[in-house]
C-alpha cells in the first residue's frame, strides 16, 4: 500500500465525528469465538458487542485513564446480585437494550451467548472455564429479564471473567437464522458479520485493509459516544503510519514501534503529535520452547537458552528501553508473591555453554525460531540477536517468520520448537497467568506445551485459596518452579504505546491493549 493510498480515503477525518486509527495489523474475524481469533480483533468485539458487566475506570498519576479490574460495573445488565455463600450470581437485564436489527435483548440471548461460549471448544471455552463457567447447565434464564450463573464452589475469578472479551452477547435469533446442522452456533457466518448490540455496529470490513464501524445510535448501556464513526486502517509499514500522524493525516496509531514512540517521548512538547504508554499489566515478551520436543525437553538445554539470552542489546537495539526488564533478578527469586517479577538469569554465555555440555550437546544443535510477523518491529530484531546469540554456544538457527493472521493458529500447533510470543493475562492475578501460560491442560498460550503436575496443584489450589498467606506461599511455589524450569525465558513487560493527535481526548488503556472507541473524542 502506498503512502498516498494509505491516506486517500480519509477526507471525513478532519471532522470531530469521525476518527481515523492506524495499526499494523487488523481484525482476523469478527467473532471472538471463531477459530484462531487473533487479539487484533478484539477492537471488534469489544465494540460491537455488550458484555454483562464491565471493569470501573482510573485515573492514573499521569492523567491516562486506566480499567480498573478491582471494580466490576454493570453494563447490559443494569444491576447484579451475589448470593451469601458466593456460587450464585444473578443478573438483571436492561429492558431497553436492543440489537442493532432493534430485536429486544433478553436473558435467552445471554444463555445462548454463554452456552456457545462453554460449547465451542479452543480460546473461549478456555476463557470461560478460568472463572468456573464450564457447562450450559450453569446458566439459568428466571424470566424475559433475569439471568443467573450458578459455580460449582467459590471462584473469585468467576465475576471479572464475566467482564472480559469473551462473554460477549450475541443475538440469538439472528444468528440461529444463519446457523446450519453443521454449523450449529453460526461460526462461519459469525466470522464476517455483526450480531451484536453494542455501542458501535459494522458498516464494512474488507480483511487486510480496513475495517469500518459506525455508532449504533440507540444504545443504551452506556453514555452515547461522541465519535460517529471510526475507521480502522490497516498499514503494515511503520514508516507510513508514522508520516500519516505527523501530516495530521490520521488521528490515532496504536501498537506503536518502540524507536518511533522513544523518539517522539524524548521530543515532549515539540513532536508532532504524543505518546501515552502504560505497562501492560500482568504481560510478558518471553522466548518460549516447547518442552515436549527435543532438546527442548531437557530443562539444562533451557536453562541455558536462558543465559544466552542478549537481554541488555534487546532492551536497547530492539526495543529501545520501552519496556521493563524481566532479567536480573535475585538469586533467591521469588522474595515475593507478585508477578510480573526478574527472573535470575543473565547473560553469560560461558554459563549457557557449560550447561549445554551437561545436557549432552557440546556441540550445540540447529533449530528454528518461530516469529509473529505481526510483531516484526520488536520481534525480528529480537531474533536477530537471539540468533546471533545461539550461534555463539553452537545453536544454528533459521527464523520462520508466520505471517500475524496465522500465529495463535500455529503456536497452537506447539511444534516451533523456539519462539518469540507474548502472553498478557486479562484478568491481573499471578495465577490467572499461570493457568493460561504454564498450566498442563495445555491452553493456547502455553506455546510450550508444558507439563508439570506439581505446579498445576499449586496453580489450581491458589485460585481457589482465600487465605492470604497460603495463596502467597502457592504463587511463590509456582513461580519458583517457572524459574528453575524456565519452558519461557521471560524478555521484558511490555509497554503499550498509543500515539494520537493533540486533540484527542479520552483515551483510556484497557486490558486487552485494543482502544474503546466509546470513551474517545476529538476536541
């Protein structure tokens, strides 16, 4: 795509109503159920669809807005109750809330909505089940207007879970119109259309161009948003999305390249246009190997993956300081029960020879190193040096670079023997993460294939834990454990960095790193 093209349709921008963003990549599908789903497409799903309840909103010290994930508010449903002992959660719907066909909303929607989520197997069903939401027998229509969730025992991840992506409510009636016998729950017709009642509806969605949303004008979940319509266009080169904010040519870039966003910060006031960055909590970079593939298999081959890792040339050359170093931690990690917290390694090549040595491979061995090129801007550079890395203690490596559409789809394939990837979880407890990234029931993002039955006790005993004191002693030992076994090698904590316009006001930083366009104006 040219520069000029990249622009061209962009006239309306200049008026208040209409907001232009730039990413590197878009939406995959319009389904956050759908099949390898990437979390490009969560700025769909976040926006067309309603969700039961939402997170509370922050201020943080720098005047960014933030979700706060201590606050559950209602969103569809106007209010909620707990039941005394904790397992039972009822919902009251709004009785005003309409699709965008204008079909009512009711609790029968909501059931159908959950009992695909639990039904459809991969991501979603994953997701659900984090909070206990397993079976469609869990969730209870009580009438037209009032819908209930009952768990199986406490779960204190149970009603957050209820806030994420997933839960997302679907238009039952409409989507049963386009379902089929063998496609029961609509998938294929769900991954390019729109079935949903939130506050943005879908006017066009061309994949690898751009995806268009208009305001649905009778939402009333929330205060109607003041951007009528956004356009989310897709340019893959760094460079243009660059030249296009500093033309004023487009409103807002997101996700956006480490160099570009240091330099514009070390401006301040002088640059073009500004940066708001804000770590991405309970997220990590990491090099991942799957630990059921040899010689991935043998914990000294990655321990020592581990101290061959260039730490200091990424957190400068790849990434230009905008992230939080996750090596170098003490020797006796973890001291405490947080995460993300430094792992204990370095860089010591002498160290990552020995160890290779010991493992039974002085001569070092080939592999491949698997990338997201939809990352490429941090990614490539990391695997440069990583490879450059490797080749010092004998390790010959190819990188395979998997275009961004494809690579949920073929990390869960667990056969790239090494990768770079990262893994954010929504929901920010240490075990939350733990039970996506390192869990043996094996999830998307546990790249690693790893298996450890022990950490999985400690993993599923903390989730459930409500003494204080016990549940720390659980995240240590896990910890503990991903430290000494290190299946990933942790690189950094990300920084999301959004540049927008001066006049852009609203922004507000959300766990699943996509923007709300409902909170967003232009002055």
């Amino acid at each position: 795509m040219s520069l000029l093209g990249a622009a061209a349709p962009a006239e309306a921008q200049g008026r208040k109503d209409t907001l232009l963003v730039l990413v590197e990549n878009g939406p995959n599908s319009m389904d956050i159920h759908g099949v390898g789903t990437s979390f490009r497409s969560y700025v769909a799903a976040w926006n067309m669809y309603d969700r039961l309840v939402s997170f509370g909103i922050k201020t943080l010290p720098d005047g960014t807005q933030m979700y706060d994930y201590s606050k559950i508010v209602p969103e569809l449903a106007e209010s909620y109750t707990v039941s005394p002992d904790g397992k039972s959660f009822t919902f009251k719907i709004r009785r005003n809330a309409k699709f965008h066909d204008g079909e009512p909303v009711t609790a029968h929607d909501v059931k159908w909505s959950y009992d695909r989520a639990v039904s459809v197997g991969g991501f979603p069903t994953f997701q659900m089940a984090a909070g206990s939401l397993t079976k469609p027998e869990q969730f209870v229509v009580v009438d037209d207007y009032t819908f209930r969730v009952d768990l199986p025992k406490r779960d204190k991840l149970a009603l957050p879970d209820m806030a994420v992506v997933v839960p997302a409510i679907y238009n039952s009636k409409l989507a049963k119109k386009n379902a089929t016998e063998k496609d029961p729950w609509a998938m294929d017709w769900m991954k390019t259309n729109g079935a949903g009642g939130g506050a943005y509806k879908l006017e066009k969605w061309v994949p690898g161009q751009e995806t268009v949303l208009v305001r649905n004008d009778d939402w009333k979940n929330g205060p109607l948003p003041k951007i009528q319509r956004v356009i989310l266009r897709e340019v893959p080169q760094a460079g243009n999305r660059r030249a296009l904010m500093e033309r004023g040519d487009a409103d807002i870039s997101v996700d956006m390249p480490q160099k570009d966003s240091a330099e514009l910060i070390a401006l301040g006031d002088a640059g073009k246009y500004k940066v708001v960055g804000v770590p991405v909590e309970n997220s990590l970079k990491y090099v991942g190997m799957v630990s059921t593939m040899k010689p991935f298999d043998n914990p000294k081959v990655r321990q020592a993956i581990a101290y061959a890792t260039p730490f200091e040339q990424i957190y400068k050359t790849a990434i230009y300081g905008r992230g939080i170093p996750m090596s170098g931690g003490p020797a006796d990690a973890p001291k405490d029960a947080v995460w993300p917290q430094p792992f204990p390694y370095k860089t010591d090549l002498v160290k990552a020879k020995q160890l290779l040595t010991e493992a039974g491979y002085p001569d070092g061995f080939e592999t491949t190193i698997s990338i997201d090129l939809g990352d490429a801007t941090a990614s490539e550079p990391e695997a440069v040096l990583l490879q450059q890395s490797l080749a010092q203690i004998g390790i010959k490596t190819t990188i395979e670079k998997i275009p961004g559409a494809n690579f949920r789809n073929a990390m869960l394939q667990k056969n790239r023997p090494l990768h770079i990837a990262s893994f954010g979880g929504w929901l920010n407890f240490p075990d939350y993460f733990f039970f996506w990234g390192y869990h043996g029931q094996n999830a998307v993002f546990n790249t690693m294939s790893y298996q450890n039955k022990a950490m999985d006790a400690l993993i599923d005993a903390s989730r459930y834990e409500e003494d204080p004191a016990k549940y720390a002693e659980q995240v240590k030992g896990f910890i503990k454990m991903a430290i000494d076994e290190v299946p990933r090698v942790p690189m950094y904590q990300q920084i999301l960095d959004v540049g927008m316009q001066k006049n852009i006001k609203g922004y507000t930083y959300w766990f699943h790193r996509q923007l709300d366009f409902r909170q967003l104006e232009k002055l």
